[in-house]
C-alpha cells in the first residue's frame, strides 16, 4: 500500500446510532471511512424514533420493537395528559441490537470496523490527521495502534475525548447523567399505570430536578429511566421511585 493510499478520508470515534449512520452514508458515497468504536456499550436511552427518522434513515420494520400510538404527560402536581403521536406512531427500538445493526450496515456498505479506545490525535503541516488508540484484539487484549485520516468526526458523545482535545473548554460544557432499567413488560392490572402503545413522559421534581422520566415500552421489556445535570442526584434511587409510582416496582428487572 502507498503513503497516499493508507490515508483514509474519514475515521469516526463512536459506533452509536451518529456514528455507524455517518460512517454509512460516507461509506456509501464511495470515501474511506474507519469506524472505531469502544465495545459497544449499551447507554441509558429510551430507543424511541419518529416515523420521519424511520423514513429518512431506512429502519427497516424488524428493528422496530414496539410502535407507540400515543403519549401520556405527567406534569409535577400529577394532572396526567395524553396525547396522539403526530405521523401515527413512534417507533421503539432496543439499543443493545439496534446500534449493532447500525454498525453491520456502515460495514456492508463497505466501513472498516475497529474495535478500541481512542487516545490522541496529531494534524501535521499538510492537513493530515493521526489517529492513536487502543485497539482490542481478539482475545481481550489491548495493543497500541493508529491510523492516518483527512477528516476525523468524534461521535463519541457527551463526554467526547475527541471534543476535549480540539474543543478548549469543552469539558465545562454542562451535559446530562442518565440511568435506565430494562424491566419484563408487564401484564395489564388497575394498580399498573401502563399501556404497551403509550409512552409515559414525567415532569417531576422527584423524578428530576431538571430533566424528565420516561416509562418507554420495548415489547416484551420496558426502559425505565431518568436524567439530571445535578452531581449528586441519586438517578438509582429515582428510577426505583418512579418505579413505584407507575405500579412497576415488583416487575422483573432485567439489566440495570
């Protein structure tokens, strides 16, 4: 392989739903696109698209695991509102398999996958940018590596290593801590404040000083969760709370 030729045009920290998609279109659009992503984390998110995103980005129907027709708000005094769902309905979608899907389609569209840490990047006098990091091999093992890249995207989140070393001050930039639980769908019951095709949508103080909590239906789970910018909030102990107010503090927990 040349000098010219082992410079890619793209590498892409972070194989979330930004990242794989990002290196897809590339990829797809005929540029050389790395995909380096950690180990595929499964992060506290609710998994809910909206029909035109679904169209957009062409989620197929067998990603979709639960299609939502409509959405129900409590406000912080307990008054309850419900809402139709603008386009018929939102589609839910499981992270654990939904990112994976992502990354496998960047793939086939012809992105090379790699699995391991970023650490650092160095841009020298022509514009060309090297990417360090540890990459994972086979056996768990971590092994220093690199690559050479006209352009690099850090889509590696809110916490992004990539935005800290070429953003001064990003590290005060203020950003949500989230904690979820995947729980068994439950089965209808009058102490059960749950439907299968609504969202639950709270507005709490309880549940967050300053975010929200959601009760987001997967099909046969559920993603109970909560978010605050407040260090010291006790998201666990929120989440068990709401848990408890939506008559699901019993259910099954699954993963936390």
């Amino acid at each position: 392989m040349t000098e010219k030729s082992d410079i890619y045009d793209t590498v892409i920290i972070g194989g979330g739903p930004a990242g794989a998609t990002a290196a897809h279109d590339l990829a797809e659009s005929g540029r050389r696109v790395v995909l380096l992503d950690r180990a595929g984390r499964i992060k506290p998110c609710g998994g809910a698209i909206p029909p035109r995103a679904i169209r957009d980005f062409a989620i197929p129907d067998h990603m979709i695991v639960a299609k939502i027709k409509a959405a129900r708000m409590v406000s912080p005094s307990d008054v309850e509102v419900d809402m139709p769902i603008d386009g018929g309905y939102v589609g839910m979608v499981d992270r654990e398999f939904f990112d994976e899907w992502l990354r496998s389609r960047a793939a086939e569209a012809g992105a090379e996958r790699r699995t391991g840490l970023f650490k650092r990047y160095e841009r020298d006098e022509s514009g060309v940018n090297t990417v360090h990091y540890d990459e994972r091999a086979a056996d768990g093992t971590m092994r220093e590596a690199s690559v050479r890249t006209r352009a690099l995207i850090g889509a590696d989140g809110a916490v992004s290593a990539v935005a800290r070393q070429f953003l001064p001050g990003d590290d005060r930039v203020p950003y949500v801590f989230a904690y979820h639980e995947i729980i068994r769908a439950p089965q209808q019951s009058p102490t059960v404040k749950y439907d299968s095709q609504r969202c639950d949508v709270y507005y709490q103080g309880t549940v967050s000083p300053d975010f929200y909590g959601w009760v987001f239906p997967h099909g046969d789970t559920v993603s109970v969760g909560t978010g605050s910018m407040m260090k010291g909030f006790s998201l666990r102990d929120s989440v068990g709370e709401l848990r408890k107010a939506a008559g699901l503090d019993e259910v099954e927990t699954i993963r936390k």
